[in-house]
C-alpha cells in the first residue's frame, strides 16, 4: 500500500456516479485503502452490487439523482449517520447532450440538471461536513471528444464556482478540484490521480485544476 493510500484508511467518501466507469474504478482504489464510502448513483442494482463486493461495513449504497436536493442531502447525511462525518466528496456524474443544431428539450434539461444543478446541490449539501473536517471536494469531469456546448458551459461555470470557494474557504482548510481526464485514460489511472487528490500530504486548502491526460 503507497503512503497516499494509507492516509486515506479510515476516512469518509462519499462518491457520486459510483456507478459510472470512472466513479467505480475509483470507488474500489478507495476500498483497497481502507476508506469507507458512500456509494450515490441513479443505478441502485448497480451500487447494491458494488457495496457486495467491497463488503465489510465498508459502503453504503444510496439511490441518488442529482437535480434532486434532497437526494443531495441525504447523501451526507448517510456518511454522517454510518461512518461519523463526511472527509471527501467525488462528482462524477455526467450527462451528454447533442450538439446545439440537435438539441431538444429533454436532452436540455438532462445537462443543466446533471451537469451543472446537480453539482451545486453536491456542493452545498457536503459544504458544512467538509467545513468541519478540512475535506477536499473534487469534481470529476471529461475533456470533450465531440461537440458538447452544454456539457463545456455546465463545466466552465463549475470550475468559475469551485474557484470562487477555494477563495472563499480555502482558509479553512477546504479543498476544491478539478480534475480534467482526456479521452481514452482508463479507470485506474483516473482512480490513482483522485487517491493523490485526496491525499492530504503537503496540500492546504484552496483551488486545484489537474489535467490527466494519455501523454501525462
């Protein structure tokens, strides 16, 4: 086990889509370290599968849709209630919509309410958890691969939101990142570069933007 591993046992993640390649690769990395996590995604018989195989009182799966609040909130409350607090929260849900000559209003409200809506609601949700343990907020998101305007503005108006906090709060001691993954990285090296994130060692608090890429 690395020593960015070993710091991580015992703490508290929450990590929302557990169910998606990246938030799953991630999810198990964590597990192997000895986390304890809350598993949030739209596919329960997918978490419920996940929380099995890590065992252990180790995760908690929670049903979780990210335009809703409430769902937001209940998700810390879940790390607050079973594991005592709330160390780290990982975003990495995700809607794509088609390019603006394309687009139609489902697909609209699906990339505002994930993309962007739900991040604020994870935001504000996990905020006074992670005030009162120096946590570290990372938002996990995808470098473009096709034409994805929504997608670009949602992530544009995040990083402006993630900065204004690691102004606001980085005094505190709180974390806020933004990790851009290019296309093709696969899930572990995604996983190794939030662990390093995660990793308390010779960070404070404030905003952080890493690139991970297939030259990195």
């Amino acid at each position: 086990m690395s020593s960015v591993e070993a710091e991580l046992r015992g703490r508290v993640v929450a990590v929302l889509d557990a169910a998606s390649p990246w938030g799953e690769a991630v999810a198990r990395r964590l597990a192997a370290s000895g986390a304890r996590l809350v598993l949030g995604g739209r596919s329960r018989e997918r978490l419920v599968a996940l929380e099995g195989e890590i065992g252990g009182g180790l995760a908690v799966a929670v049903g979780v849709h990210p335009a809703k609040r409430h769902h937001l909130e209940r998700l810390v409350e879940v790390a607050v209630e079973e594991f005592g607090g709330l160390d780290f929260l990982l975003f990495a849900a995700r809607a794509s919509a088609p390019p603006l000559s394309r687009l139609y209003a489902g697909a609209l409200e699906q990339s505002v309410d994930v993309n962007f809506r739900g991040l604020v609601y994870a935001l504000a949700a996990a905020l006074p958890a992670l005030r009162s343990r120096g946590g570290t907020f990372v938002y996990l998101c995808a470098g473009l691969e096709g034409p994805d305007p929504l997608y670009e503005a949602a992530r544009a108006a995040a990083g402006s939101l993630l900065r204004a906090a690691g102004r606001e709060l980085g005094g505190e001691g709180v974390r806020f990142c933004e990790l851009v993954v290019g296309g093709g990285a696969d899930g572990e090296r995604v996983a190794g570069e939030v662990l390093r994130l995660l990793s308390t060692r010779g960070q404070g608090g404030g905003f952080i933007l890493r690139h991970l890429s297939l030259e990195a």
